[in-house]
C-alpha cells in the first residue's frame, strides 16, 4: 500500500501522530546496532607502551567479532522475513488475488524507504478558510476537501511531490484562531503542535481579500502571536487570493501592516490558486532554503571543522595557464565516431584494447554486478584497499580528536618501540620465548618473539615460577568470584555502582599519554556536555560510555543550545527592529494604485467630465521626470564615472530622479523627499511599482550573514541607498561608496578612486553597478583594496553581456580568479564570485564591455508561452526525401506578400516571384541596384538605379501581364527630379495604396514626396514635397513608408520611419500636418502596415509600438501615442511582421560561447496581442527572411531551406489550454474564430467547472451564466444549492431570467434566495418583472420569512383576493388597510359572493377594534336583507352607534312597508358555529331601534314610513309634547290626549307652551280663555321677572371677582343665558287673535 493510500485510508505515520500522547519510536539501523555491540563486547584501552601489533591484534579482534554480530542480525533479518511459501494456501491465494505476490515482496522490501519522505517538509498554516486546502491540492497529488466555510479541514493531510529529484511532502493543518493556547480545541492543537515539533517550513498563508471573513490586521496578529513556534525555522507568508484583490490594491494601513513584515526580512509572496499566480515560486523558494539549510549544517558540523575533516582533505587543483593563448577545448576522435555512428543508425564498435566503462560491465553481468569502489583507491600498499578500520572510541569518532599527522606519530611509535627493544628490554622477551620453547610456559608472547634460547640459569627459574603463582591465584579468584555469583543477587556493574570519571580531562590526558595532542577548541562539545545538570526527574548516576544509538543524545539538539548566545540573539533581533518600529510609527505611505488611476480617467472620460488639471499636470510631470531618467541612464552609460559625477554634483536633483527611475524597474518601495513636489505621489509621498522577479542585492547579502565573521571588511560598490550596510551593520564592517550620497551610510566618491589603503578589504561587491566607459577603472581598484585571496562579487543582467567568456578572460588578466558562475531568475541574471589571485596586473585588457540596460522585457514578466503552430521542413517537390533548397543563392534584402505568392527583392536589382506551389519567377527590376519594393494587388513597384550616377527610378509591373516570361512594366518614373533643381539623393523607400490612387517615395536625406492620382497614367496627379532635406536639417535614412486613406475625413496618413523617430504627415490636400510619434525609430524591415485596418506597427529596440490612422485626425486624435508592449527587447530585431492578432519577431543575440561557425543565436517568436501570450517562440538556423506564404508564415534560412510554420487548429489549441486551466485564454481564440458558437458553451462550461472547484464560486457562476442555452441549468443550480452559496444561485437565475430561458420553477428559486438573502430591493424588483412561479409556494415563504408588505403585493398582483386578506388580518393586523381594500372593491364582492363577504366582515369586526361600518355599508347598497344584516353586525361591536340604528330602522321599515299583511322584521344573531338564525321583530323591537342621538334623523325616518309607535317615543323622548299632542290632534287620537295630558300635567311639567295652551283651546266650542286666566297671567308675570333679572345679571355680571366666577357654577349658566338672549326688544306680530276674554 503506498503511503499516499494509507493516509487516505485513515493509516498514519509517526510524525503524521503528532496530535497523540503516545511514545515516538526512534528508528536504529542496523550498523549503528551492530557497532554499538561490537564496542560493548570488545573493549579497547590503549597504553602507550603497548607494541603497534597488539594494537593491530585488538583492532583484527573488533572486525572479526563485527563480522560475526553483522552476519548473525542480517541471517536474523533474511529468516524472519515473510515467505509466502510458508503461509496458508488460503492467505496465500488472497494475497496474490487482491495485491499479486511480487508487489508484496517489493512493497516489504521498501518499507525503509518511508522513513526518508519526512525529510522535507512544508506546513501549511492560518486562519480557517484563507485557502491552505486549495494551495495544497495545487502543490501536491492530493485531494483535500475544499469548501466555502471555515473548518473544513479538521485533522491534518498530508501531500507529496517530487523537487530536484527528491520528494517533499506538504502538510496542511486546521485553521488556527487568534485565542490563547489554553482555550484552544483539540483541531487547533494538531496544527500548533506539527508548529512545534516538526523541522519544517512554514507557509503562513493569508487571505488578502478578507473574504474569510477575518481582517489583515487580525491574520497579522494571528501571526505574531504564534510567531514564536517559528523559532529556527524558515518562515515564509503567502498572500493568497490575489486574483479577487491585489496587493496593489489595499489601503494604505492594510499595505504598511504587511510592510512590517517584509520589514522583518520575511519574504511574501503573492498567490492565487485560481490562476496558480506565485505557487511555483513560493514551492521552489521554500524547497532551495531546505536544502541550504540543509547544506549549512552540514557544514557547522564538527567533522567538517575538525582537523583532517573532509574539507581539510580535499583539495582543489586549479591549473595555470602557460600563456594568455585561448585554446578550444580538445574533443577525442572517439567522441565524434561514435557521434556520427548512432546519428547514422550504426552501433559503435569498441576497440579490444579500450578499457571497458564501468557502465559496460553493468550491462554484461546484469544482477551479478556489484559496484566496486576500493578497487579504484590509491593506495601505497594495495592489500589495504579493503581494510575496515572502525573510528570510534566510546561512542564517538576517533577522527573527532586525532589530527590529520597520525601516521607520523604512530611511525615514532614504532621507532620508540624499536629503540626500547635495543637498550636492553629485549632480554625479558628472550627469556620468555627461551622458556617458551622449552614447554614450561605458554605465553602470547611467543607468537611474536620465536627466539632459541638458553634457560638453565637460575634466574630465569625463578622468574618463571614466580610469574605461575601469579597465574593460579589469579584463576583462583576467578573461580571464587563465579562461584558467589551463582549463590548471591545480581549486582550492579562496576560501571553502574562507581561513578565513572569521563571527563574531557581524562580524554585529554589519554591522549596526550598516547602522544596525541589536542586543542582547547576540538573539546568544546564535550566541555559543554559535561558542564550540564541532570533534570529534577531524572537524576543521571553514570552515564555508559557507550552511547546507545536507541536513544538520542543527551544534549539538546535544538535552537541554541548556549543560553548566552540566546539571550544575545533576542537583543540583537530587538535592536533590529528598532528602526522598523521607528518607522511604523511615523506612519507608512500609501500607494496609488496604477490601475485604478487608469479606470477613473477612463471613467472621467465615459461620462464626459473633464478631468482635473492638478491630475493633468502631474500625470505630464511624471511623464517628464520618465523622460529624464532615461536620459540620465543613458549618459551613465555612455560616460565615464568622473563626467557622471560632475553631472550630478551640477544637478543635485538629477539623482533623485534616476534613484526613483532605477526602484521603478526594479520594484522597490520609494520614499521621496518632503520637498520634491516634481512627480505624481500620493497623499504619503510613496509609490510602488512592479517588481522584477529576482532581488539580486538580497542574495548577496544572505551570503554575506554566512559568513559569520564579524573581522570582514565589505566594499560596496555603486551602493545607492547602501541596502548592505543597513542589513549588515551588526554582522561586518561595510563601506558603501557611490557618486552621490543617498544617506549616512554612503560615502561620496568616483568608484574609480576610492579612500580606502591598498589591500585592507575582504570583499567587494559590484550589484548592477557597472555603468561607464571606464570599466576596467572599477576593476583595478578593486584590485587595489583587495588582499591577495579576497572575494569580488559581480552581479549584472545577462543581456548586458556581449561575450561571457571574453569578461571572464579579461578579468582573469586583470588578477581574479573565477570560483563561480550562476544563474538567477530563470538566467535573467549573473552572479560571479572571483578571487584576487594577484597585484601586479595588465592595465589594458581586451573583453571587458557590457551593453546598456533599460528595462526588462514583458514576456521577461511572466507572459504566458504556448506553442500553437507547429515547424515543417518543407521538402522538395520533385524529390520528397530532400529539403528544398531552390533559394539557396536568394540574397534578399526586402519582400511583399500577395494572395498565394511572395516576391523578393534583391541589393543587385533582382527580383525573384515564389508561389505557394514553390514555383518561381525571376526578372531583372533595375541594372544597378535595388532599394525598395511595394505591391498593391497586382500592381508591384520597385525603386532602384539603372545607371551609376542617373537618378533613382520607380517603376511599376504588373504581374498578371507576362511578356517575354517577365511581368509587363506599366510606368517609369524619374523622381530625383521631383525634388528640385540640383539635388539627386538616392531613392531608399517606396509605398504604393491598393486604391492606385496614392503613391509614396522616400530619400537617404529623410526627404518624402507624395502623389495623390492615378499611378498608372501618366502626368495623372501633382507631386507634393511633404518633407525637404533642407528645410528640416535632418538627414537621417527613410527605414519605410506607409500610406492610409480616410475616406470620411478626405485625408490621407502618410507615415515615415527612420531609425531614430515616426512621424506621421496628414495630408489633406496641399495642407500637411505633422505628428511625432512616441516610437524610437526601427530598422529596415521592423515594421508593418495592415491596410484593411490601417493599424501600423513599429518594432523599436526597446519596444514595439501599435498606431492607428483614426488616432491622427480629427476630435479623437492623440497626438502620436500608442499602445506599446517590451517584446523582444533584450535581442536585437531583425525583421517584424503583423497580421490579425499576431506579431511576429525575428530576433537574434550573440552566444554567450560562441564557437568559430556561430557567433548568433537567431530565434523566432510569435506573439498574440490579444491574448498577451506567446504564441510560439523557437531558435531557428541564420534566417534570410520571414513571410506569409498562403496564409502560412514561412522561414528562409540563409542556406535557401524553407520551413513553415502551421498554425494548429483551434480544438488542439484549446485542449492545451484546458490542461493548464488557461480558460481566460480559450475564451479569447474561440471568440476569434468563425465558429466560436460551438466552442464557447463547453469553454464557458469547463471555466465554471474550474473556478468552482477552485472555491471562486462568485467568477464561476459568471462563466456558468455564459452557457444559458446549452448547458441544462438543473447541473448549475445542483451546485449551488448550498446554503453558502445562494448569492452566486441568484446570480445565476437573475441571467437566466434576462435571457428568458427560465421557468416557473427556477422563479420560485429565485424569489427563494432573495428570501434567504433578505434582499428587499430584490424581492421588489422580481414581484414589479411579474415573473411566472409558483404563487402559493411563493407567498407562504415570504410570509414564513417575515416580508409581508411583499407577499401581499404579489397576492393583489395575482388577484388572490383572500391570500392577501388573510396576511392583512393574520400578518399585518392592518384593518384600515381592508377597510379602504373593502371599500374600493366591497361592492363587487357583494355581488359576486355575498355570504363569503359577509361572513368576512362579521370576523373582521370581531377582532377589529377600529371597525368602521360607515364606509362599509356602500357594499350593500340596493340589497336590503344583506345590508340589514351588516348593520345588525356592526350593531353589536358599536350598541351606541345612532347613524346605524337609524339606517337598520329605515331598512326594518322598508321590509315592513313591503309586508302589508304580516309585519315582521329578520333578526340575526350571531353564534360560535358561524351560522344565523332568524325571528320576527315587532313594533317594540323597531321602538328599541331608535336610540338616544340623532333623534331628528330617527323622526324623519319613523315620519316617512308613518311609523307611529317610533314618533311617538322620539316626541317622547324629546319632551316635546305640544307637538305630541299636535300629532295626537291630526290623528284624532283625543283619548291619548287626554292621557298624556294626564300624565303629565302640563302646568306643572310645562310640557306645553302656554301660547299653545292658548291656541288649542282656541279651536274649542266649549272651553274659553277665561277658563284659563289665572294660568295665563302667572305665566306672564313670570315671563317679566325672568326678563329682568336677566338683564341684571348681564350688567353685574363681569365686576364679580375671577374667585367667584371660578366657583359659581351657576354664574357659567348665567353667563352663556344673557349672552344667547338679545338686547333689543321683540316684537311679535299675530295675524289674527281669535281669543276671547
């Protein structure tokens, strides 16, 4: 199982277990086991006395038993493997089914092989939902899950890809918040501790368009607070998302935020994992600084350091060379034999007595091979090619501590030994090999002295019997020391119970006893691991003297181990934050943004707005101080250092200017003077620009802190802002020298004399600061201040060097010697390091010249290249297996394309017509000599000499007219004489329109002349002298000429091209203007004219410049600028061609090697405007010229070959682009071809697909909405169901509804997710469009989400009468809202459904507290019974309600007027069931009708339907009885008089006036006034109380005091009484008295 699968399948490695509390198993290999044992066992001490065989003999003792312990583990290891002979036939069988056997075994066998893919490390880090998972899944082969919320990720993944053929893997870790450690969770603690543990890289990735719902300022926070788990480790900040909001972009706090951490030499890279912007860069820089890390400890190690190291054993030979001859490097004839063998298909046939390669004896015993490599040693004695010498000595290496002159010491050793031998110590030895001989004893020593012997004295008996006690006592002690082993506990080692002195002291006198000597610095790790302590939990007794490979060393092995040297590493890092801090707080300046500067002119100018003249004025300012760097550039190339700083001691402002030109280029941060108010800067004096893809000043001074020295003396040449000496001011002493002063740091001198002492540097640094004609100068003195064995550092641009080879050679001449040469930037740099060899040196020296620099190329800038056409070998007709080769003797010097034919003109005269079929035509133009050629249509014009001395010719041919197998010539004209009296320069360019009707001609002397008529009559138009040589003064050479007719302004363009401007000539008429374009010049054949669109473009060195005739007349004219792009700009430019989108260079530079045949590299490119990518771009053969042939771009070789380039069709250009997720450019081909319709859709489709998965939901439903029509929109909506994404769902919808493709089932979706979104303005825009949906499903969830004013206008749009009616009374509660509703339809309501509406009313004025029955009652108009119901409804909210009683009498009374013979009247009561019941009503019940107002209302109605009962009671109730009885009396109801009467008692009531008293009895027979005298006259003498006594009070009545009036009620009553009586007298007028007295 790969470990890729095991990972998926939940399986996980040590390091993949971090987030376990379980033990780590520590990983021993078998030799470390196998030598540990093998020290254990076989202890060696060493004295110095001790002979060098015994030594030899303890030695021949390790291996042997090394040999034995190594076979044993290995058989160990071979036995115990798994067989699958052994196991059961059914695992066995199993095993072979699902896995096959071989890939078992082969997967047993590199299990090992895991333990190295942890080497290299990459985590992955930050806030939930910055884009860690989408960045890993591009790094690596892994499928992490990516989605829009935050936490996705919950445990940590692992990645794996392959870099410099070794394989890296990338964890991804859960987001991290910004708390403190205790409060975090279990998914935040795996990522902190993969922090924590693993040495690794970390990738802090940020998201910079604050989509993840966490701000900058909080992601930096995040970063600092964890900061601390970076600790020795490379870091590494990722701002992703760059593709949403460039860093460009950002606000000005936002950008000085992440300033502050490229501040603090963090390096940050922009990323977009949608168009996998800056991924391979941040992959690639995070893998080199591994590896150099890497590198360097490998290099800190002490066996490095050590003397007789590696380093110190090897050592590098640098031949010298004899002489200063330059010598090509020697090739055997072997090389080129077996070269030209296995290009000719044959096998190279070695000789017999050729050494075999070790390669070929590979290749012969196949398995049996086994690569010898001590075979090849040089050795003195050739048997100890394969001796096995062990170095250690109690755990460590011998080699830590012996010198590198061991042999030496040993050989005086073995001298010591031989002269001890002879002085006498000799004797015992001969003792014991004589007794030895004669069988008394066996001694070791008789191995080595064989010697025959006497041994009858006495003495040496003696010595031999003493010498056998020894021995049996000793075997004695022995045999009692087992003995009480077997019968008492174990004890403790000797080594365990006695403490152990292992002291560097100890080691050094051991050694020194051995003869050795050692330095105080060889013991610095041994004095550091003696001088530490036990822990608290673990108190170290003895430690072994062997050091156990099962378990790590004591010490620790991370960070820095001295704690003095960490406390100086914080201060130091504090110290170098000071002046970042310093700066922070004086606040960072904000960039304005290019871009968005662009967008407001172009908005400015959409809408017509003028646009503000501070903006104009900068914006010409900035375009100056452009123009004048250049200029100062190219005078500090083309002069020497001492003319470049008198220029700027006379112009202290001209280095300012080019110091911002050169951060410009370069893509630093500027920060101008308060003062300088000369360049267009924002509010904080900043700018940023575009930076170049590779800092060459940080790289030297990366190696320069390696250095680690803090004696070294660095000169900076050319320094600038002297960027070394600020990063290095606590690591060296830095001297920055430079022309002017930019701060403190420099010194301002010519690097040409320096004020420093000769040989008193250690190293000096040239960054892109070789400019001048004085080179050498800057060369010699850094030759100068160099000592002997001193480093240069040069770093300069690749294209600035004309000869590689020849700079070095001349430098070797001037006393350095190369160490190094490298590459940088994808070989848009070099960097050299040299080493001063020697003083005395050569003053002048050949080679030492770069070209200038301006600016790099775009394509340099990361345009995207493709190769869209493909290169064919044209073969010959006639013979196919040959390459056509009929222009071999072709020389041509200019060239014009027709329809399917192209012809060439030659310097002689000759002109050569090639068809598509490769047939040509060839013809004689001039005798003399040939300038130029143009064609319009079949018309082709030549211009060139005939005659020395004659005046230069323009003829015309017509090529459809063959005579004498020759084109017919149509005209000659004479053209010097054009000119004017006297002068005949020579004719150099020609231009000729398709129309006929225009013709151009161009002179050596720049002068031009113009011809507007028929070119083929003669005499047909007038000459026009549009340039003259000598009015202008400028004598440069016509390049070309190009002609453009604009019919609606009755103009024609005439463009001129020199090599050093353009112009352009308006001539309308006799009237000419001139334009100067921004375009540099060109050379002969670097242009191109498209006369369909009248669009020329220039190809000038250093750019390639794009015009239009339309921009040079009239309102819209732009006065000579144009677009441009740096295409080709490091090469110099042969030949240009343009058609469609296309331009295509042809281009050549000069070899860095050039080899005797090949000075050039020539190369081909071609480049798609459109698109801003490269085409196609190759290195092609010496190239003559380049053209369309047929509509097909052919290359002639300057050996008469052809080769075409094809341009693939647009499917295969597609699927390449697919491949690389380049969807933004499919778009572009497929929306110019013809057949674009059936190739977008699936674009638009496939970019949707990718954007999606890329998690930019929001661009991906714009590509989605481009497929409306062929894609099915259920696979759209099916994506984007997700709760997170119904913005982009609406988006979606919104376009498919503009489109009309959408049904009512996508409407009710969308009115769904501007529900969710809670989008009002959305929800009303979609209800005013009346999209068809699902009304009902509609309503119910905008109701259920809360937007009842919504739901009820799309209930009245769709004529939902009751859905809306219930929202008013259930939602809104609104009852005036139905009350105006009902009012305005009620009527119709009524008549349609009367019961229903009635039925509504009676609910709404059960629960309406505002029930207004007034308005309602219209509804019912002309129904009675409905009406007198509504009314008896209202009745019973509103009892006291008078105007209904009178309305529900009128209509009881018109039932009962309409019953004559049974009067009842329908009464309704209302029950809970919601059904009526009905009953009679009788008079009373009418009588209970009239109420207490309104009475006269009431009277009207009871007098209208003679409904007595209810007059009676209103007369009643409104005590009027004389007109009761006035009723009684028309009625003759006398009785009833009589009663009330009666009742009454009118005098005492005074129910009746006595004036009507008086008129009644009037009309009676028997009752006259006299009856009634006394009554009439108390009356009357009351009447004239109350008369006066009114008056009195309305005279006293204001002098009473406000108390009074305040309390009296009674004066209130008063008061209105007087005032309602009238002041003057009454006089009342009888018409007849009839009362008799």
């Amino acid at each position: 199982m790969d470990l890729d699968d095991e990972k998926k399948n939940g399986f996980c490695s040590v390091d993949d277990c971090i987030g376990l509390n379980c033990k780590r198993l520590v990983l021993v290999e078998l030799k470390d086991v196998v030598l540990s044992k093998t020290q254990r066992k076989t202890p060696t001490v060493v004295h110095r006395h001790f002979a060098i065989s015994r030594i030899r003999s303890f030695y021949s003792r390790k291996i042997k038993f090394l040999q034995q312990t190594l076979h044993d583990k290995l058989s160990q290891i071979i036995d115990e493997f798994p067989k699958m002979e052994e196991m059961h036939p059914f695992y066995s069988d199993l095993m072979n089914i699902l896995y096959d056997k071989d890939h078992y075994k082969i997967a047993l066998g590199q299990i090992n092989i895991s333990r190295h893919l942890i080497d290299g490390t990459l985590i992955l880090c930050g806030f939930p939902n910055v884009g860690k998972s989408s960045l890993m899944n591009k790094l690596t082969r892994a499928d992490v899950e990516v989605q829009p919320y935050a936490f996705t990720t919950k445990a940590l993944y692992v990645g794996h890809f392959d870099y410099k053929f070794l394989r890296w893997q990338v964890i991804d870790t859960p987001g991290i918040l910004d708390q403190p450690l205790a409060e975090r969770n279990i998914i935040e603690m795996q990522a902190v501790t993969a922090l924590a543990h693993l040495r690794a890289a970390v990738l802090f990735i940020m998201d910079i368009s604050e989509t993840c719902d966490y701000l900058i300022k909080e992601q930096i926070c995040l970063f600092e607070s964890i900061r601390p788990l970076f600790a020795n480790k490379a870091v590494f900040v990722g701002l992703n998302k760059v593709d949403i909001l460039s860093r460009s972009e950002l606000s000005s706090d936002k950008i000085d935020l992440i300033r502050k951490l490229e501040q603090d030499s963090i390096q940050i890279f922009e990323l977009s994992t949608v168009t996998q912007q800056g991924i391979v860069e941040l992959r690639n820089k995070a893998c080199d600084t591994l590896l150099a890390q890497r590198v360097e400890n490998k290099l800190r190690s002490k066996k490095l350091d050590s003397e007789g190291g590696v380093l110190s054993r090897i050592f590098v030979a640098y031949p010298t060379p004899r002489d200063d001859k330059v010598r090509v490097p020697f090739i055997p004839e072997t090389v080129f034999k077996k070269r030209q063998s296995v290009s000719e298909g044959r096998k190279f046939e070695r000789s017999a007595e050729m050494r075999k390669l070790e390669r070929e004896i590979e290749l012969e015993m196949e398995d049996e091979y086994t690569l010898d490599l001590k075979k090849h040693y040089l050795l003195k004695n050739e048997n100890e090619k394969y001796d096995i010498i062990p170095e250690i000595w109690e755990g460590h290496n011998i080699a830590d501590f012996v010198c590198a002159d061991i042999k030496e010491k040993l050989e005086k050793i073995r001298e010591e030994e031989e002269v001890r031998i002879k002085s006498g110590l000799a004797i015992i030895f001969i003792l014991i090999d004589r007794f030895v001989i004669n069988g008394f004893v066996n001694h070791p020593f008789s191995r080595y002295y064989d010697l025959d012997l006497e041994d009858d004295d006495d003495e040496t008996r003696q010595l031999l019997e003493n010498a056998k006690r020894i021995r049996e006592k000793e075997d004695l002690l022995k045999m009692e020391s087992q003995g009480k082993k077997k019968i008492e506990k174990p004890r403790l080692s000797r080594r365990i119970a006695r403490k152990r002195e292992r002291t560097t002291s100890r080691l050094e006198k051991e050694f020194q006893d051995l003869g050795v000597e050692v330095e105080v610095k060889r013991m610095k790790l041994f004095n550091e691991e003696q001088g530490r302590r036990g822990s608290v939990k673990k108190v170290h007794v003895g430690q072994s003297p062997v050091l156990s490979a099962s378990r790590p060393p004591s010490r620790d092995v991370r960070g820095i181990p001295d704690p003095v040297m960490r406390e100086k590493t914080k201060r130091i890092a504090r110290k170098a934050q000071k002046p970042s801090q310093r700066e922070a707080r004086k606040g960072e300046a904000t960039n304005e943004d290019v871009f968005l500067k662009n967008a407001r002119k172009n908005e400015l100018k959409k809408n017509g707005t003028k646009k503000d003249r501070k903006n104009d004025i900068n914006d010409l300012l900035s375009r100056l101080e452009s123009a004048r760097f250049r200029l100062i550039n190219e005078k500090l190339y083309t002069s020497t250092s001492e003319q470049a700083k008198i220029l700027f001691q006379n112009d202290p402002h001209a280095f300012e200017i080019y110091h911002r030109g050169y951060n410009n280029q370069v893509g630093i941060i500027i920060r101008l003077n308060k003062n300088n108010n000369t360049t267009l800067i924002n509010k904080n004096n900043t700018t940023l620009m575009k930076k170049w893809p590779y800092q060459p000043i940080n790289d030297i001074i990366h190696s320069l802190k390696a250095e680690n020295d803090k004696n070294i003396v660095i000169v900076d040449m050319g320094c600038g802002d002297a960027k070394i000496a600020a990063a290095l001011k606590d690591h060296a002493t830095v001297y920055s020298f430079d022309l002017v002063a930019a701060n403190d740091r420099v010194t301002e001198c010519d690097m040409a004399k320096v004020p420093l002492e000769s040989e008193s540097s250690d190293v000096v640094v040239f960054c892109l600061s070789l400019m001048g004609r004085n080179l050498i100068d800057f060369i010699l003195e850094a030759n100068r201040i160099l000592k002997i064995g001193g480093c240069l550092k040069i770093t300069e641009i690749t294209s600035r060097f004309i000869n590689i080879k020849s700079f070095i050679f001349a430098l070797r001449n001037l006393g350095f010697h190369l160490i190094s040469k490298k590459t940088r930037s994808d070989g848009y740099f070099l960097v050299f390091n040299f080493v001063k060899m020697k003083s005395k040196v050569k003053k002048r020296v050949n080679g030492l010249k770069l070209k200038p620099f301006y600016r790099m190329s775009l394509v340099e800038l990361g345009w995207r290249q493709f190769t869209f056409f493909e290169k064919n070998i044209v073969r010959d007709p006639k013979n196919p297996d040959e390459k056509f080769s009929g222009l071999k003797n072709l020389k041509a010097s200019c060239c014009v394309q027709g329809n399917d034919f192209a012809v060439f003109g030659e310097n002689s005269g000759a002109v050569l017509k090639l068809t598509s079929k490769l047939e040509e035509c060839f013809w004689m133009a001039h005798k003399r000599s040939l300038s130029d050629i143009a064609l319009a249509g079949n018309i082709f014009a030549t211009v060139g000499e005939d005659e020395e001395g004659i005046n230069s010719l323009v003829k015309l041919w017509n090529l459809e007219r063959i005579e004498k197998e020759i084109p017919f010539c149509v005209r000659v004209i004479r053209i010097c004489s054009l000119l004017g009296f006297g002068r005949c320069p020579r004719a150099c360019s020609i231009a000729l329109h398709s129309s006929l009707q225009h013709i151009a001609v161009g002179f050596i002397d720049s002068s031009l002349i113009y011809c507007n008529g028929n070119v083929l009559k003669e005499r047909s138009g007038k000459w026009l002298n549009v340039v003259n040589e000598v009015s202008s003064g400028v004598k440069n050479e016509i390049t070309g000429i190009a002609l453009a007719w604009l019919p609606i302004h009755n103009s024609c363009i005439l463009y001129c091209m020199t090599v050093t401007n353009v112009k352009s000539y308006v001539i309308n008429k006799t009237v000419i203007n001139e334009i100067n374009h921004d375009a540099k010049g060109c050379q002969r054949n670097c242009w191109s004219f498209n006369e369909m669109q009248n669009s020329l473009t220039i190809g000038s060195p250093d750019m390639v410049y794009f015009y239009n005739a339309e921009d040079s007349v009239g309102e819209s004219s732009i006065g000579g600028k144009g677009k441009c792009y740096a295409l080709g700009r490091c090469n110099d430019k042969i030949q240009l061609i343009s058609y469609d989108s296309y331009v295509i260079l042809l281009t050549k530079q000069p070899n860095a090697t050039p080899s005797a045949d090949d000075l050039f590299t020539w190369a081909i490119s071609i480049y798609d405007i459109d698109c801003q990518c490269v085409a196609f771009s190759c290195a092609v053969p010496p190239t003559s010229w380049v053209f369309r042939l047929d509509s097909v771009i052919t290359i002639l070789g300057q050996d008469g070959t052809l080769a075409f380039l094809t341009e693939k069709p647009l499917g295969v250009k597609l699927d390449i682009l697919f491949k690389k997720n380049y969807f933004d450019l499919a778009v572009g081909l497929a929306k110019r071809s013809a057949f674009h319709y059936e190739y977008l859709p699936d674009i638009h489709r496939r970019y949707g697909d990718y954007l999606y998965k890329s998690g930019d939901f929001e661009n991906s439903i714009k590509q989605y909405g481009e497929t409306i029509g062929s894609l099915e929109p259920s696979y759209v909506i099916k994506k984007f169901l997700d709760g997170s994404l119904i913005k982009e769902l609406s988006l979606y919808l919104e376009v498919l509804h503009a489109k009309g493709k959408a049904s009512s089932h996508h409407s009710t979706i969308l009115i769904n997710c501007y529900i969710r979104m809670s989008n009002k303005e959305k929800i009303e825009k979609f209800i005013d469009q009346n999209f068809s949906c699902d009304v009902d499903v509609v309503v119910h969830i905008l109701r259920s989400a809360g937007f009842i004013d919504a739901a009820c206008r799309i209930c009245e749009k769709n004529d939902m009468l009751d859905k809306l009616l219930n929202i008013y009374i259930e939602e809104k509660k609104d009852y005036i809202s139905i009350m105006e509703y009902l009012e305005k339809y009620g009527k119709l309501l009524a008549e349609k459904c009367p019961d229903e509406t009635l039925k509504f009313i009676s609910k709404i004025a059960t629960t309406n507290v505002y029930f207004d029955a007034n308005r309602l009652i219209k509804m019912f108009i002309g129904n009675v019974e409905y009406c007198s119901q509504f009314v008896e409804i209202a009745l019973k909210i509103d009892k006291n309600n008078s105007k209904l009683r009178n309305i529900l009498l009128e209509l009881r009374l018109r039932q009962k007027l309409h019953n004559e013979n049974i009067i009842f009247i329908t009464y309704f009561f209302f029950y809970f069931h919601g059904q009526f019941s009905y009953g009679t009503m009788n008079d009373e019940e009418l009588v209970s009708l009239i109420g207490e107002q309104k009475l006269d209302e009431a009277l009207q109605i009871c007098q209208m339907f003679d409904f007595k009962p209810g007059i009676v009671d209103i007369y009643t109730k409104q005590k009027r009885f004389d007109e009761l009885i006035e009723f009684y009396l028309e009625r003759g109801n006398i009785k009833e008089i009589i009663e009330l009467c009666e009742t009454k008692r009118i005098e005492l009531t005074k129910s009746i006036h006595p004036l009507v008293v008086l008129e009644i009895l009037s009309k009676s027979e028997n009752i006259c006034v006299g009856h009634v005298q006394n009554y009439i006259i108390k009356w009357l003498k009351e009447q004239n109380d109350l008369g006066k006594f009114c008056n009195l009070c309305y005279v006293y009545a204001p002098t009473l005091s406000p108390d009074y009036r305040g309390k009296d009620k009674f004066y209130t009553e008063l008061q209105l009484l007087t005032k309602s009586l009238p002041k003057n007298d009454m006089v009342m007028i009888g018409g007849e008295c009839a009362h008799r007295l």
